[in-house]
C-alpha cells in the first residue's frame, strides 16, 4: 500500500518533464516504470502506465518545479 502510494507521488510530482505532450508521456513512463522497479519487479508494467497517464494529461503549467539549478543566474 505505502509502495504504491509512493509510486503516485512520485509520478504526480514529476511527470510533467518536458513541455510536449510525447515528452511528458515518455518521461512519464520512465519516472513510473523506474519507481515501480525499486518498488518490486512487477510494478515497472503498472508504474509505467501510470507515469505515462500522468504525464500525458497534465500540462507544463500545473506542474512547475522551478528554474533549473544550471540556469541559475545568481552566482
């Protein structure tokens, strides 16, 4: 239960890479599939498919992570 909890979180919080939508699908379902391996084995598949939904149905706006620390201006 808390492995899957995770999974989500994990997916919400970082599906939105990228501001294409086949962008955020694929880094989706990477971030997913490789939540779902460190939670077991047979959580890549359904991790996956998750990430990818996530990813695919949010928008670069509703998930904003801020300014990347390379592009940070203030030495």
């Amino acid at each position: 239960m808390n492995k899957g909890i995770l999974l989500v979180a994990a997916s919400l919080a970082l599906a939105a890479c990228g501001t294409q939508t086949g962008d955020r699908l694929a880094s989706g379902a990477a971030i997913g599939g490789g939540a779902g391996l460190i939670a077991g084995g047979v959580g890549v598949i359904p991790g996956a498919i998750i990430g990818a939904a996530v990813g695919g149905l949010t928008s670069p706006e509703q998930v904003n992570l801020g300014k990347p620390v390379w592009n940070d201006n203030h030495r």
